[in-house]
C-alpha cells in the first residue's frame, strides 16, 4: 500500500546563488562538470537539513541539478532542434497582468521542438536519485515530465511531422523513455516518483483548443492519446514499497502562470484514466475552480490539495487552510487527502519571486496545517 505522506511538497526549490552561478560557469565553460557536481551537492544537502528541520514528509533535492523542471528529459535526450512552440503560451502575474517569458528549460535555452527521431544518451535521473537515496534521511521523490507534455510541447506540425508522422508516433517512443526511466527508479528502491505537468490543462481553455485545432490536432482526441500515453508509462510494474504520483500545473515560472479554468472538463477521463496513487492538484487561488470535480476521483486515490501559493510570499491562514481542507473532505474521504504547495517554488532555476525566508515559511505553514488535520 502506498505511504501516507500529508505534508508533502511539488519538487522544485529556490537555487543558492552559489548554485545559480555554478551552472552559468559551465555552461560558459568555466569550470568543469565535476566541480558544478561538487556545488550542487554543497547545495542538495544543505536543502536537504532545511527540509528535515521543517519536518515535510517528502524529500527533495529542490531540483538544483536541473536547468528547468523538465530538462531531465532534454538533458538525456537527442532529438530536438530550435523552433517556435507549436502552442503560444501568454505568460500572466497575478490577476492577469503580462508576465516574463518562460521557457522549462531555463531562461538561457530558447525554444526547441523534436526535429529528429528520439536518441536517449544517457539515464534520465541516475545521476540524482542516487544522491539522494544516499544522503536523504527519510522519503524522498524524484520527479520527472509527463509523456504527453514532452509532445504537447514537442510536437511542432511542419518541423516534427517529417520523421514522426502523427503525435501518436512520437508519443510512442516517448513513452518507452519514460517508462524505463520510472522502472529503473522503481529497482533502484527510490520510494516517491512524481510525473510532472501532463498539460491536460491546454484542454481546459478555449484559447489553447483554439490554437491547436488550428494546427489540425482535435483536443478530444488529443486528450485521449495523451492518458493513455501517461496511463502506459505505469503500467506492469512493480509497485510494491513505491508511491506513484502525478503533478498538473497551470504554468509556475518567475511567478507567473499561463491558463485558467477547473478540473471540470477534463476530470472524469483523467482521474479515472490514469493508475496513480496520488494526484497533487492546484488549489491556490480562483484559477483552479471548485473541489466539484473531485466527486470523480476513484476510491483509493490520495488527493493533495495544493493549497499554499508559491507565486508570492504572502502567508496563508493556517485556519483557512484547515476550512478548505474541510471542504474538500465533503467530496472525498479526508482519509485520502493531503496537503501540499501548488507547485514548485523554481520550476525554472530563476526561482518564483520570493524570498528564502518566504519559502521556509510557506513550507512550515503546510508541515503545520498537516499536523492539525491529520495529527
């Protein structure tokens, strides 16, 4: 049975700056892989006493090793060529005032699509899941991008199409990256393994179905290609002493966010779709819509309600937390909820603007709000 994590936490966190400046050294060539490694794990463990001290059930090693959330994927992964994304995302602050651009990889790597067949070089994750399961004291998670984001940002009609015929044909190979990735995390005993942003919420807003209809990509099939894909990447596994998750994201980078809209329209084939034992939902702000459509969520399912912004260091009420949490519990089983912030605090190594001492304070507003619904 999978563990009972009530504090839990997305993945990414903010970057030390001695981290930041390392990995623009190396890509500048100015010190060595073997050095940046030294930094990064300077940088790991001190996250990780941080995290200890605070008391979150789940461990993480903030990210530090990536440029972006997703760059395990593209760091490991031959295949892609500069391009324009086949979707505009219109990046917003707060209530909607124009935001920085953003890219997952990191403001330094432009835009790319895949313009040549798939060629893994190397393990997706080995390099930090093994540092982790050395030096963490406690659960921790390794997270990795979903499938079907790799093609919903991957997939360019005109540039993508001249060596994967269809989004089903690169989805494919995708797939079996992934998957392989989840089973070499699975034997080598990591206990938490996340798949992060599957962007079924481009099919929630009429801009984005807009857009890809445009391309000639129809949103419901869309959509079904894309659970399956991310249902597939589970399936015949072990999953004895392993927790599996999914993260869905509404855009986190430099606090700004890109769609609105509630689970509503994509929450039956979704939730009921895809074999996960946890879902880390955005709950944060008005953006997310109700708890409604959790009344579908499968019996069995940990939900975790994200509740505590990580786009600004303003502090919840521990009280309204525990209201909402309340809330939810009149859909689903309080038994099967959890708590959690909406999102990482530096889904691109930037960081979202806030402090340090903000994000140790957001952290421990969760730790706090677990314990007094869950004891």
């Amino acid at each position: 049975m999978p563990a009972l994590y009530r504090a839990d936490q997305v993945g990414s966190l903010l970057r030390p700056p001695e981290v930041l400046q390392a990995h623009t050294a190396f890509r500048e060539g100015g010190i060595s892989r073997e050095r940046l490694r030294v930094i990064e794990d300077a940088g790991i463990l001190a996250a990780l006493r941080l995290q200890q001290e605070i008391g979150v059930d789940v461990l993480t090693d903030g990210e530090y090793r990536r440029g972006g959330w997703a760059s395990d994927f593209n760091d490991a992964v031959e295949g892609y060529v500069p391009g324009p994304p086949p979707v505009t995302l219109a990046w917003k602050l707060g209530a909607g005032e124009p935001g920085p651009p953003v890219t997952a990889l990191g403001a330094a790597a432009g835009s790319f699509v895949v313009g040549q067949t798939l060629r893994q070089t190397r393990r997706m994750t080995a390099h930090e899941s093994g540092f982790l399961k050395q030096h963490a004291a406690g659960a921790f998670k390794v997270t990795l991008p979903a499938a079907s984001y790799v093609v919903a940002r991957g997939f360019k009609p005109g540039i993508t199409d001249a060596v994967y015929p269809s989004r089903a044909a690169l989805l494919h190979d995708v797939v079996a990256i992934i998957r392989a990735e989840i089973q070499a995390l699975i034997a080598e005993g990591v206990p938490y393994i996340q798949i992060d942003n599957p962007h079924y919420p481009d099919y929630l807003d009429d801009d984005k179905r807009a857009q890809w209809q445009a391309l000639g990509i129809d949103p419901a099939l869309a959509l079904d290609e894309d659970v399956a894909a991310d249902n597939a990447c589970l399936q015949g596994l072990d999953r004895a002493g392993v927790t599996l998750a999914m993260h869905i994201c509404r855009g986190n980078g430099r606090s700004a966010w890109h769609t609105a809209g509630g689970y509503d329209r994509i929450a039956e084939k979704v939730f009921t779709g895809i074999d996960v034992d946890r879902w880390l939902l955005e709950y944060d702000s008005e953006r997310a819509g109700t708890f409604d459509p959790l009344r579908v969520m499968p019996r069995g399912k940990t939900v975790v309600l994200g509740l505590v912004t990580t786009k600004e260091g303003r502090l919840e009420s521990r009280d309204e937390l525990l209201r909402r949490i309340d809330e939810a519990a009149t859909f689903i089983s309080p038994d099967n909820l959890a708590i959690s912030p909406q999102c990482g605090f530096a889904s691109v190594a930037e960081g979202n603007l806030l402090s340090w001492d903000d994000q140790r304070k957001k952290l421990e507003l969760v730790v706090s709000a677990a314990r007094a619904a869950w004891g």
